[in-house]
C-alpha cells in the first residue's frame, strides 16, 4: 500500500475502533497488516506484547535498549522473551554511552535530555521501523494530560505508518485487572515506587498522588522522550 493508502486507512479505522475492545482492535492489525505489524514496548509492563502474541502468535516486538536501563528492565525484557509467544528484537542506538560521552560529554541527558532522546531513542526506533507499515505502542489517555487525545488508530505522519494503541482508553485499574488476571510479566519497579519507568538517569519514583509520568525528567518542563510527538 502506498502513504495515501495507510493514511486513509488509519483514519477509517480510528473512526470505526474507537469503541472496540483492545483485542479487537490488536486483530485488526495483525490481520490487515500481518509481518509488517509490529508492537513496541519499554518493559514497563507485558500488557500489549501479551495481547498481541494472541492476535498474532510469534509478533515482533521491538525494544529500545538506550543503554541506560534498569537492569530490571532488561530482566524483563529477557523473560518477555523467553515466556510469551513474541519475537524480542533489541534496537541500539549507533553510538555506545562512551562514544556518545566522548562526542557530547559525560551525562548528555542532564544537560540535553532532547538531545539524548533524540540520539538513543528516535533515531534507532525510525531506523527499527523500517520493516514494518504499522506499530503499536502501550500509550494511554489516562497517562498525563499530553496523551489525553491519543486515538486507538492514527497515522503516524512523520513515520509514514499507522500507529496503533490498543489501550488507549484504559485506565490503570483495566491495566491492573489484566496483569492480576492472565499473570502478565511487569517490571519489579512499578511494585518499588515507579509508576512509569523509563532510563534510569531520567526516572524516579512517584509521590503520592502524582500522576504516573511525574518520575520522568523530574524538575525539567520535557514530559515525553519524542517518540509520539
């Protein structure tokens, strides 16, 4: 299909899933999209990559591994693998950590954490999308107030790929009877005080009554990595 052909596609079935269930939607994808469908994911939880490996058993999903992480998120990574019905495919940025410290300095995120997003995150995630005509993402409108509009299908325009967002209208507590009932793997920290977990120079944990992304780049005006806007 061409752009024009996605695009419009996009915009017919953003209209037309809007009320679907997520899995529903998650067919959808995989049928009309098949190997050039793909789901990303931060291993912050299993949920999407869960729902996908049932709409389409064997799914790619694709993870940014900035070099910063947890290493509990590159523990849940590995057991996504090794459990659910998915292909994990690892995207690195072109630089390592030292070779970015050397063309940079040291601690590039404290000092231009767009930069460093730019350079770890969007630059291997649209260089990793390549393959692919369509992606999903685990984005949800409860998160903050910039992703209160997000449609469940929208065309990705500087991508050129419809962008899929299955749970889009959940809440956490949907999220949470999800993982409570099908035993979906997630990250240790969401159970130590992170509510969204992301580098670990860039996240900290929430206080009481923050919202879910309050952790990330904390004291900084940036509220997202530049991935979905």
């Amino acid at each position: 299909m061409t752009a024009t052909d996605l695009r419009a596609l996009a915009e017919r079935a953003g209209r037309e899933l809007e009320e679907a269930p997520a899995p529903e939607i998650l067919r959808w994808a995989a049928g009309t999209f098949g190997e050039r469908f793909c789901v990303t994911s931060s291993m912050e939880d299993a949920v999407v990559a869960h729902l996908a490996s049932s709409a389409l058993p064997g799914v790619d999903v694709v993870f940014l591994d900035t070099g910063y992480h947890f290493p509990e998120t590159i523990g849940t990574r590995d057991a996504v693998a090794a459990v659910l019905d998915v292909n994990v495919i690892t995207l690195t940025p072109r630089a390592t950590v030292a070779e970015q410290d050397a063309a940079h300095g040291p601690r590039l995120h404290d000092r231009d954490p767009d930069l460093c997003c730019a350079l770890r995150k969007v630059e291997p995630l649209e260089r990793g999308l390549a393959a692919y005509d369509a992606w999903a993402t685990g984005l949800r409108r409860d998160e903050s107030p910039t992703r209160a509009g997000t449609p469940v299908v929208s065309w990705d325009e500087r991508r050129r790929k419809v962008k899929v967002s299955p749970i889009a209208r959940w809440t956490q507590e949907d999220v949470d009877a999800y993982v409570a009932e099908h035993g979906v793997l997630t990250n240790p920290l969401l159970m130590d005080g992170y509510a969204s977990v992301g580098c670990a120079p860039c996240t900290r944990r929430v206080a009481a009554g923050e919202d879910a992304r309050a952790g990330r780049w904390a004291g900084l005006a940036k509220t997202e990595c530049g991935l979905h806007g």
